[in-house]
C-alpha cells in the first residue's frame, strides 16, 4: 500500500455561515494508483530528529503539486488488498 501527503479542502456547514478549511492529510492508495482513504485528523510535521522533520515538511510541500481532494464531493475508490497485505 502506498501512501502521500494531500492537500484536502473541507466545508464546515453552520446555521449563518459556510466555512471552508484546508489541511494536509495523509492519503492512502489501492493497487491501480486510486485513494481509497484518507486519515480523518490533519498530519503535523514530525520526526526523531531535526533531519527527520526536515524530511516530514517536504514530503508535505509536495501535496501542493497534487490536485486538492474536495473532501464534500470526493468519491474513495475500493481497497484491493487483504488485511495484513503490505507492497
């Protein structure tokens, strides 16, 4: 299973107002390259070490180079892997 960090927009409906976030995300894809899940919290930047977290933050930039997922409309693909299988 492969995976990347995308760039998800998000519409928060309330009574008098609209409102729209953005938020990098992990996303996860199936065999032919389709997401099939994202996580449902946003990522933070992280790592064991201060090259560790350099590297976190650029795979992150990388998500702006990807189309944003609208989380209001975005249609998953199906998992094609059994549980416990790892690519």
């Amino acid at each position: 299973m492969t995976w990347n960090y995308r760039l998800c927009k998000s519409t928060y409906k309330d009574n008098d107002y609209d409102e729209v976030s953005y938020e990098i995300k992990e996303a996860y894809y199936n065999k032919a390259g389709q997401v099939w899940a994202v996580t449902e919290n946003r990522a933070g930047v992280f790592g064991e070490t201060v090259e560790e977290a350099k590297s976190c933050l650029e795979m992150m930039k990388r998500a702006f180079e990807e189309d944003v997922l609208d989380m209001d409309t975005f249609v998953f693909a199906k998992a094609d892997f059994e549980e416990g299988e790892e690519e």
